[in-house]
C-alpha cells in the first residue's frame, strides 16, 4: 500500500494497487501547479484511494482539453496531491513527489507524455515514452 500527502502531514492518503500509467504532462495548468516545467503524474484507479486524514481544498477549472479537473490540495500549505476529472474517470491522478516513497519519482518512468508539442525546448523526450498530442 502507498502512502502519501502534503508538505506539512496535515492531510494523508493511501492507495491500493497499482498505479494504471505513469505520465509526464507539459500543459500549462501542470507547469502552473508544480512551478516548473511539466507534472509527474502516477495514475491510480480511484477504489483503491482514501484520505486518511485531513480535508483538502479544490479548485476545478476548464483544462486545455475542454474538460473540467479538479485539483486536491492542502488548505495549509498549499501542495497540490491529486487531480480528477471526467478526462480520467474512475482514475486519480496522483502527483507522485506527494507519495511517501522517496523511490517513487525514480521507480515512475513515464510510459507517456502528455500535451508533448507544449514540452519546453531544453527538456528532451522520454525515451520510450508515447507522445501524445493532448490528453489522449
């Protein structure tokens, strides 16, 4: 089971299984949320995903594929642990540097990057990694 959450610990998760991909996204939400050049994203199938403790804040907003996402983060300070939306349904997509794990971004080889042809200039492709156009 995977364990996770925000900066401070006031609010935690747990996961069961597997995650279903793992991803890069270059879109600008991502690179607005983490501060930096693209997300890395584990995507987990939502039955096996509870808070244990704390409540989050949200803010949903239209993403660049048309579609609404919501983003779970700590009212207190401020990490964004996972998003949601009907691009994803059933999924959580979980911001891996909030899991527990400190082998959990090494173990995260993306088998996809997404919003590709937005990917900065100095960063190179994943080797491996399906480029995909959008979200899909």
């Amino acid at each position: 089971m995977a364990q996770g959450g925000c900066m401070c610990g006031n609010v935690r998760y747990t996961i069961e299984g597997d995650p279903v991909m793992q991803a890069l996204c270059h879109c600008v939400d991502c690179r607005k949320i983490t501060g930096s050049t693209y997300s890395t994203n584990s995507i987990y199938p939502e039955s096996g995903f509870k808070v244990t403790q704390g409540t989050t804040k949200t803010h949903s907003k239209t993403a660049d594929g048309g579609n609404t996402i919501t983003s779970h983060f700590c009212p207190d300070c401020g990490s964004t642990m996972w998003r949601e939306g009907p691009s994803f349904p059933g999924l959580k997509i979980v911001k891996t540097g909030t899991l527990d794990d400190v082998n959990a971004l090494a173990n995260a080889k993306p088998g996809a990057e997404l919003y590709a042809p937005t990917r900065v200039s100095w960063v190179a492709a994943v080797e491996g990694a399906e480029q995909k156009q959008g979200m899909s």
